[in-house]
C-alpha cells in the first residue's frame, strides 16, 4: 500500500515503532476511530520488530501474529513510514505539531551489560548480536562472531540464552529447514564449538525460561544435558509445594539434575559429541584477556551462596575457558530523542496507564520494561490503545494538524507496498 496522505476528517495519530506494541495499539485505535488517520513510523525499512528479528527462526509458531499485523497494515486509514527514525530523521517535537497524539512504541534497543572489567574485549558480546546474525536484521550481514572456540558462555538464564545455545548446537541440516539467514549457516560450518555454558546468578527456582525451551535443550540432537547436583539437592523437598504452572519447569530441572535418565535418553547422551551446561549460582566478575591482550580468553565466576531470595557472593572463584562470551540478563530502552521523557534508571518512558503528558504516550516494553510474552505485550497496548481513544473523544480533523504531510524531511521513506515486494521474494 502506498501513502495515502490526503486530509482525513478525524484526529492524525502517530505510532513510533512498527513492532507488536505498535501494531496491536494501531489495531485498536483505527477500529474505534475510522475517521482517524494513523501512520506508524518505523526504524528500520520492514515492519514487525523483535517479532521478526527477536523470535528464533525454529519457533514459527510464535510469528503468527504477523497475519494480523498484516491486516492492520492495510486498513485504509493505516499507514506504514519505514526506514524513518525518531532522534535521527524527525524529532518529538516535529511529530506532536504534526499530530493530534503521538504514542511511543519503540520498545528496547541495547542489552543490560554486566558491569565487570573485560566487558569491553573484542568476543564480549550482547546475545543480542548473535540473535540478529542469525535472524538477518539489516546491518548485522558481515557482523563477526567467533565460534572458533570449544566453550561459548551465555551469561542468564532466559529464553533468549535458550535460544542462542539451541541455535549454535543444533545440525546445520536441521537448521536449513527454518528461516534462518545463509550467514548464519555458514558460520555455523566452520564452528568448534563443544559446549554452552549457560551462567545464572541464583539457584534452579529463579531460572526465567520456560518448561518448552527446556525440554527442548533436553531432547537436542546430538547434545547431553550436564546439570550440577549439587545445585538441585536443595530443593528436591519443596517441589511439590510449588504452584503450576512453576512446579511443572523445577520438577523437570530437578529430574533432569537428580534422576537416572532413561534408556534411550542415556544412550543419546552417551554418543552425543556436544554439550550445554546450567552453572548457576555463578556471578561473573571479570572477562580476562588472552596472549593478545585483546580477545576474551576466559571468564571468571564468583560462586555464590543462596540468602532468601536473593545471594550472597562467596570469596571462591572459579575460571571457565572461552573464546566467545554473551550477555542476555534483559534488555533496556533508549532515549530515542532529546526531548523525550527518560528514567534512566528504569530505562523506560515514565507514564501512567501508557499517558506520558498531554497527548503523548507510551506502550510495551518501551513504558513497561522487557517482560513477558506476545500476548503481555498487546494486552499493554490495547489498554494504553484504549485511553488514546478516551482523549481522542471529540477530537476531529479541524485541529489543523497536517499529519504525515507536515513531515517533510523523509523523502527515503519505505512504504508497505516496498515491504510486500520483499515479502514476496522471501516467501
């Protein structure tokens, strides 16, 4: 769909960042408001965000909701503006004397770095990076990643760590059924890597990723499982007072750690030539350099001793050898433009029920912080959708506001109509 910028007869809306928060929200506003016209401003020249370059390329089901997305796009008072970008190309300022209401979607662009000495070294990397080799984000297509190593570190324990281990140990032959870009495959020809090591600062009942992405790692082609024991005895007595859906996941931690596995299961891990690992109650303190004074060589762990809830740091410590560590303990947002409201602590857009001030909002990750799933995510921005549209009330197109007309400095615009050729080509 090309650019339909004729005057509409109600309220001019603007939606910075074309991801699920953005669409969902868009979703919502263009349905209560027909008479509105609603343009969703995007970074990067495709649409859909982390549900493109975030999701793993074997979890298609997770993708789904581009069909909706889809739909939203070509709803006539839709808009898609990509390759357009907030700090860059048009400030805040430019938007809100453009449009009746400006709502801030564009989620979380850096990940939380650790904070140790060697964070720096060339092969400390965010898994971030690693995610957007293999999901082909524009930019990433020469991005150098060394897996010339026996040990890669993931330092979390998420699903994204998930996600990137399963992604460097699966068959090569098994990943070229999915999505996955040729760089990625190729890397992944030349790859010594034996093991992953996935690194968590608490014990076994804080792990953040769930009973699928497990099972999964459990049941992996040619890779055994190698929990530690002594990790799990703790809290063998107290699985069967947790709550589901919560008892389900440490229950087949605890088995996994403590049982003798089955039959075909030992055999498939007898014969199994890699490995990855759960090492937690580990905080990294240092990434240590090697004879180059420049790569990672190793990384330094502080064993830690479980208080409560939370740990305490011991003085033990211990080294694991690697040529390739990756941070994945969350993401954060940006401040996209000078004039947006910032809690740099939080890394969020301050806001109450999404309202930032006066015709300004925010939703997803970008007014509530990375949490949760898809379906988190659009009930956020159908709620913050929902007072757009209870201060839209009254609110027609004689305000004056020109829209996506008054927006005169991005001539190198991509349209939807772009999109659906790329589509198309990769379909």
């Amino acid at each position: 769909k090309a650019f339909s910028v004729e005057a509409s007869s109600g309220p001019k809306v603007a939606v910075i960042g074309g991801g699920a928060a953005g669409f969902y929200a868009t979703q919502q506003i263009a349905k209560a408001r027909p008479d509105a016209q609603i343009d969703i401003y995007e970074k990067l020249p495709v649409p859909f965000g982390l549900v493109r370059f975030g999701v793993a390329p074997d979890h298609q089901d997770v993708k789904k909701c581009i069909s909706t997305f889809n739909k939203i796009a070509e709803m006539k008072n839709v808009n898609f503006i990509g390759n357009t970008a907030l700090g860059t190309d048009f400030s805040l300022g430019d938007l809100q004397r453009c449009y009746d209401s400006v709502l801030l979607t564009y989620g979380t662009d850096e990940d939380r770095r650790l904070g140790i000495p060697g964070e720096d070294l060339k092969n400390v990397l965010g898994a971030r990076d690693l995610v957007s080799v293999y999901n082909g984000l524009p930019g990433y297509e020469n991005f150098d990643i060394n897996l010339d190593t026996d040990t890669v570190v993931v330092v979390g324990v998420g699903n994204v760590s998930i996600d990137v281990a399963r992604l460097i140990l699966t068959p090569v032959d098994t990943l070229r059924k999915y999505d996955v870009t040729e760089a990625w495959l190729e890397k992944l020809k030349t790859s010594r890597v034996k093991r992953v090591v996935l690194v968590g600062r608490r014990g076994p009942l804080h792990v953040s990723f769930t009973i699928k992405e497990l099972r999964e790692m459990t049941k992996l082609e040619g890779t055994k499982t190698i929990f530690h024991k002594e990790q799990f005895l703790p809290i063998q007595d107290i699985v069967s007072k947790l709550e589901r859906p919560r008892k389900r996941l440490i229950e087949l931690l605890v088995n996994t750690a403590l049982k003798e596995p089955d039959a075909k299961t030992k055999e498939r891990w007898d014969n199994a030539k890699q490995a990855w690992e759960l090492q937690l109650l580990r905080s990294p303190i240092e990434a240590v350099a090697g004879s180059d004074g420049k790569s990672v060589a190793k990384l330094k762990l502080a064993v830690n001793i479980p208080k409560g809830d939370s740990v305490e740091q011991s003085d033990v410590i211990e080294e694991i050898e690697t040529g390739l560590v990756l941070r994945s303990i969350g993401f954060k947002s940006i401040q996209a433009d000078p004039s947006v409201q910032f809690d740099f602590k939080k890394g969020i857009v301050p806001n109450k029920d999404g309202r930032v001030s006066d015709g300004l909002y925010t939703a997803g990750w970008l007014g509530t912080g990375p949490r949760g799933v898809i379906i988190d995510t659009m009930n956020n921005a159908f709620k913050v959708a929902g007072n757009v549209i209870k201060d839209l009330d009254g609110v027609t197109g004689d305000s004056g506001k020109a829209g996506r007309a008054g927006m005169t400095n991005i001539g190198h615009a991509t349209t939807w109509h772009d999109w659906k050729k790329i589509e198309q080509i990769e379909e």
